[in-house]
C-alpha cells in the first residue's frame, strides 16, 4: 500500500519550494529544510561565498559531513539510504526552482 502523499512549502534561503512528500516523512522533511536554510543563511552572511547555487552546495557538504557516521564505525545501510534520498531531494529542488 502506497503511503498518502502531502504537498508542503518549504522555505530557503528567501525562496519557497513546494515538494511532495509522504505524510509520514512531513516532519522529518520540514525539519531538514530548516537546517539547511540556516546552514544557508550561516554561509551567506559570512560574505564569502556568492551565489545560491554555491552556497546550497557547501551548506549540504557541511551537513553531510557532520550526519554522517564516523570512520570508526560500520555504516548503517538505512542511514545512508535515508542521506541518498535528501541528496536526491536536494537536486530535485536545485534543478527545479
């Protein structure tokens, strides 16, 4: 049985994004776009990096990097699923303005 899909607004970066998202995941979804528009807003206003393009890209290297699981440890295959399928989210909404 497919899961109930749900429009949302996400807001970045002073931009509104509008992505389909299963009601399940709603919370998850709105709570990452928050991090990443501070993340954003934390690289633009050091004045350093131009473009929202380039800035989305740093912002998600600096959340990936901080997410993801320590040399140290085994990687848990649903955590690097569920890191496939934001990067994935993120690309949608980069080539789909």
């Amino acid at each position: 049985m497919s899961k109930p899909i749900k429009p949302v607004s996400l807001n970045i970066l002073g931009k509104e994004y509008k992505i389909a998202c299963p009601q399940d995941e709603l919370e998850g979804l709105i709570n990452t776009a928050q991090e990443l528009d501070a993340q954003m807003r934390k690289i633009r206003d050091t004045g350093k990096v131009v473009g929202s393009e380039r800035i989305a890209v740093l912002a998600a290297l600096n959340l990936a990097h901080v997410a993801s699981p320590s040399k140290s440890n085994v990687a848990d295959t649903e955590f690097c699923n569920h890191l496939v399928e934001l990067r994935q989210k993120i690309e949608n909404v980069l080539e789909n303005p």
